[in-house]
C-alpha cells in the first residue's frame, strides 16, 4: 500500500469530503508500516475494504413545529464496520451534520471500538437537526419522525446508536419509545437508556470519567498519581466536559475553563463542586449558554474564543472535531501544558497533533481517550441481553479496567526507541489490527 495513491484515491471517489479525509489519513499515515509488513492484507485489498462503510442510509425527516408549520431535515446512518460484532457508536444532531463529518465519525468509531475489548463494530448517524431553542414538544417529534425511518436498520444484534452531540438521555429515550413500538421488541436497542427501562448505572458519566481514568494512566508512568496543583483547561460544557470536570475535581485538579459554540469561561479561582453543579442545571434543565455562568459569578468570558491560550498543565478538548488548531497546540506547549488527553472526537488538527509529538508532551488521541463512552455502552448491551443491572461500582471498575488496557495496547504499539510513547500510532495500530484480522478470518465479503 502507498498511503499517498490510497488517499487520492478516495479524495477523488468522495470529493469534499474533508473531515474523512483527515480521518482517514491520520490512519493511514500511522499504520503504514505494519500494513506492508503483511502482503496478505495487500492481496485482499484490506485497505480499501476498511477505509469505505459497508453502507449508509439517508433519508428525509418530516415533522410539525410547534407552529405547525412542516419542517424537513436529513438524517443518516453510517454503518461502517462490523467485523468483530454489531455496528455501535452515537447519533448527532447538530446543525453542521453532514456526511463526511458521519464518515469521519464511524470511521473513527470502528478503531475505538476495536480498543475497548468489547465485540463491537463502528457506526454513526444522526441529522442536520438543529435542537437549540426547541421546546420539548418539538424535540419529541423530531426524535420520533427520525426513528420512523431508523429502526428498520437497526436491532440488537444488528446495529445499536447512542447519544452525541445533541443527543442525551432525553432524546435517546424519545428515540427508543418509537422504536420499541415500531419494531414490537424490547432488546435494548440504543444505548445510554434512563436506568428505569434498561440503561446503565455510569453510562451518562463514562466518556468523561474514562478521559481521566487514561490520563491518570498516562501521568502514571511519570510517577504522578493524582491531579493535586494541576491546572486544567477543559473546552465544551456538556456531557462529556461536565462529567470530566467532575472528575478532576474528585482527583484534587483546578478546572478553570468551560465553554460553548459562542464562547469560553475563564474562571480564576477554579470551578468547583457547586459551581459546576450550577453548569449541570444550566446545561440539562434551562438550556441556556455558558455566559450565564460569568454573569452569575463574575469571572471572565471570551466571546467566539477557544480557551487554549489560558495557562495550564493539562487539556481536555471536550466540544467537537478541529476545535483546537496548530497555533493552539503551539499556545498550550509554550504556557507549561504536559498533557492533553481528548473528550471530543478528532478536537487536535493534524497541525496541532504535530506540534504535541514534536514537543513530546503526553497527547492521547480521542480514539482511545474517549472509548470510555462506548465501552459501558457496551456494557449496557450486556446488562440488557442478561436481563440484569450491574452496580455503580461494578461498573466503574470494569471502566477503570477497560480504559488501562487500552491505554496498555496504546503503549505496546506507539512506544518509540526513546521511550516515547507515541499514542496515535499505538491506537491506530492495535485497533487496525484486530479489525484486520477479523475481516481475513472472514473472507472477502
Ligand atoms: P453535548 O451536545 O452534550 O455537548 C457538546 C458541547 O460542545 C456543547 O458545549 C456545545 O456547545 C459544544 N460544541 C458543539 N459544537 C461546537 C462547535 N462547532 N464549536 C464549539 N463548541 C461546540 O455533546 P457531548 O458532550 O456528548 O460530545 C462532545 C464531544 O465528545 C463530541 O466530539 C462527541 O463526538 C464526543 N464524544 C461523546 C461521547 C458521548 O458519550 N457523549 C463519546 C465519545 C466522544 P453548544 O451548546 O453551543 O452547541
């Protein structure tokens, strides 16, 4: 394979398509080598075969406003691999969807999902909906119209969605009564479920949680054991930011950013337990922006900006793809940063992402760093198949337990003859490598 000819390939077959690109080259780039290492992969046009979704389905989503007047919008599944178990990963509706961001994301998706040890292949979906300003009413409807035309692809051993960026436990349970109705089952299908009707103690908390337990896994190996006197800038304020935040504050670290599409916070004196719980109420209960968060404690707020420039040891991009640029990187590793471990998928540029490996600092990529996610959703598939409900505790061990077996695949594969450990490279690899040699066990289909 020559990753060059492979690309330019695919830029011509899919034009555009610039988030799957990136993707899609990131890969490449990194696994280049071990892929040449077996010419059988080669003769199999693995690399094809991997790069390409197996299907996508789009479709047009009708519902009513709370006006009455008809609205459309698009909706899309990306079914992008199921060589080692059923098609899994989230659903987005966000204004800017489109579909080489859901290539990007189910491409992503199906070498996380590789990590996490779980039998799970990659998926994602979503809409151009845009649910900012919708009432309840509206959101209801929308996520009723879309499942009207979902569910026929999707089951439990088929292909199980979750949330994403504008999708949380509200949507997901809207989503999942239409589709117990529709399909006159109820198996679980959708993860991220409320705990009454089958969703899994941990699950809202996972991605976030499971960031840290990787970074604290990374810290580690440089003889840090906790996050007392660190200085952590975090971007986003939603599920995967908020839970974060938590998180580093149980672990004694000072989280002095948050922020949303209009704009960050920079709080001095650190957000602590109360005020985040304020974030939470703001965030899931009045919907409102994070400004509201300045007004009401007077600390600083950057309007359109990204919080990098602020001083910090450690960085948690928790908002969305390309949020964090090669002058940000350059920014973070010039005020002190030792490490940036990301919430989001695909926050770092290529550029930025060269600027972390140059500067050697501890940089975890998305794939591995927010796998948390997924795994107890796969936990949760699980729980639902056994018709049983696992502890709170149970449950975060066996995250604690998934997040360092990544985090161990990531140091076998990426660790340079340094000593560095090039996490990208090792995340790449172990996770091509069992899709790989699910698919040659299984023919060429
Ligand atoms: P939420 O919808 O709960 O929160 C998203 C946050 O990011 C909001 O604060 C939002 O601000 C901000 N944001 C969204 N788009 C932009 C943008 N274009 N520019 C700046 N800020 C933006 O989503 P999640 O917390 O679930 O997801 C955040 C990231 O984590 C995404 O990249 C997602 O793919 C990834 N992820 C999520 C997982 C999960 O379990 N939920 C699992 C693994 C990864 P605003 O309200 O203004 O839109």
């Amino acid at each position: 394979m020559k990753v060059e000819q492979v690309l330019d390939n695919l830029k011509r077959r899919f034009p555009n398509e610039v988030e799957y690109h990136q993707a899609v080259t990131e890969v490449l780039e990194s696994i280049e080598e071990v892929y040449n290492a077996h010419p059988e992969f080669e003769k199999q046009n693995l690399i094809e075969r991997i790069c390409i979704p197996d299907r996508i389905f789009s479709f047009r989503i009708t519902w009513v406003d709370d006006k009455g007047n008809v609205q459309t919008n698009m909706g899309y599944r990306v079914q992008h691999n199921n060589a080692i178990g059923p098609y899994k990963g989230g659903l987005r509706f966000h204004a800017s969807v489109n579909l080489s961001i859901l290539k990007f994301l189910a491409f992503e998706q199906t070498f996380k999902n590789s990590l996490t040890t779980l039998p799970m292949g990659g998926g994602k979906g979503g809409s151009d909906f845009n649910p900012k300003g919708k009432s309840n009413a509206e959101i209801m409807r929308f996520c009723q119209a879309f499942m009207i035309e979902l569910w026929r692809h999707i089951g439990p051993e088929t292909d199980v969605p979750a949330g994403d960026i504008g999708v949380g436990g509200r949507e997901v349970g809207y989503m999942y009564g239409m589709y117990k109705k529709l399909a006159r089952e109820n198996t679980g299908t959708l993860t991220g479920k409320s705990i009454e009707f089958g969703g899994s103690l941990i699950r809202p908390e996972a991605t976030g949680y499971g960031n840290i337990y990787f970074l604290m896994n990374m810290l580690k190996r440089k003889g840090i054991t906790d996050l007392k006197g660190q200085v952590v800038a975090i971007s986003g304020s939603g599920n995967v930011a908020t839970y974060t935040a938590e998180k580093v504050l149980e672990l004694g670290g000072k989280v002095i950013t948050l922020s949303d599409s209009n704009g960050y916070i920079y709080d001095a004196d650190g957000i602590d337990a109360e005020k985040l719980k304020y974030v939470f109420e703001l965030k899931n209960v009045y919907r409102g922006r994070i400004k509201e968060y300045a007004d009401k404690y007077g600390c600083k707020y950057v309007e359109g900006g990204r919080p990098w420039a602020e001083k910090c040891t450690i960085a948690l991009p928790s908002a969305t793809q390309n949020e964090l640029n090669g002058d940000d990187a350059a920014a973070l590793v010039k005020n002190g940063c030792m490490a940036v471990s990301e919430g989001a998928n695909m926050p770092s540029t290529p550029e930025a992402i060269e600027v972390f490996l140059k500067n050697k600092i501890l940089y975890a990529p998305g794939k591995a760093a927010n796998a948390g996610g997924v795994s107890v959703s796969g936990l949760e598939m699980t729980q639902n198949s056994i018709k049983l409900s696992w502890s709170k505790e149970e449950v975060d061990q066996k995250l604690k337990d998934i997040m360092a077996a990544i985090h161990e695949s990531c140091v076998k594969y990426g660790t340079e003859a340094d000593g560095y450990v090039n996490y990208v490279k090792g995340a790449n690899i172990a996770g091509f490598m069992k899709v790989a040699k699910a698919m040659m066990a299984q023919g060429v289909i």
